[in-house]
C-alpha cells in the first residue's frame, strides 16, 4: 500500500492555483498512486473557503481556473476519512490542527510550510508524523 499523505491547504494552492514549480513531482506522485492523499471534510471546507479569498480569486480569474475545477482535482485524488482525534501535540493556529491530527492518526507524512505546523516538527516526529515543506521522491 502506498504510504499516506496529509497536505495543508498552502501546499494545495501551490499545486493548483500558484503552480508551484516544485510540486509537478508531488502532483504526478499522487496521481500514480505513489501516495496516498487522506483529507478529511473540515480539510476541504476550508480549501472551499481560502479559494474565495479575493488575492486567490483573483489569481485564479487571471489563469482561467475555477473554484469548481479546484475541488474537482482535491475531490479526484484525496481520500476521504473521518475526522481525526485530537493529537497529543497542539498547535498554536488552531486552524491547522486538523492537519496534524490527521497526520498523527494514520502515521502520515505531513506536508505544509505553516511556520506553526513547523515548529512542531521534531515532537511530532516522535509520534512517527514527519513534516516536510515539500515533497520529493528519494530514489
């Protein structure tokens, strides 16, 4: 089975909207399953959300992309789960908990450049969760 993956939404706008030129790798990862993207509904409520945030709608206008096809992409390549218990760590932006709860459920790699998420990357580690800002495949 493929390893899991939990991606913060920062690092879905990369992939979608910014196309961000290191995340092709990632993307193309996920789509040959070489990843495993597990989200939960709160995760993509707030991708929802953020997509509507008039720099990111703006951003989006000007490259012709909608929030409709947005969500189709999560939608095709996440797999839904339940909303986690909460994690024996906490962090301090409450809106990325979610995230690592998740990551510490399912033992997953946790992807996400949010200085907070970050700060608890060597407890988290313990809790067998490593946090990375990106993904790239080691051969």
């Amino acid at each position: 089975m493929s390893p899991p993956v939990v991606i913060d939404t920062n690092i879905v706008l990369d992939i979608w909207v910014y196309q961000d030129p290191a995340t092709p790798p990632l993307l193309q990862a996920l789509k040959e399953g070489e990843l495993r993207w597990l989200a939960t509904p709160p995760m993509r409520e707030e991708l929802l959300r953020v997509l509507d945030y008039p720099h990111i709608a703006r951003r989006r206008e000007r490259d012709g992309l909608s929030a409709h096809e947005v969500l189709a992409d999560f939608d095709g390549l996440a797999q839904m789960q339940a909303v986690a218990p909460k994690a024996p760590y906490v962090c301090k932006d409450e809106d990325d908990q979610k995230f690592i709860d998740l990551a510490v459920a399912h033992q997953a790699l946790l992807l996400s450049k949010d200085r907070q998420v970050l700060r608890l990357t060597h407890r988290l580690d313990r809790l067998g969760v490593a946090v990375r800002q990106k993904w790239v495949l080691l051969y």
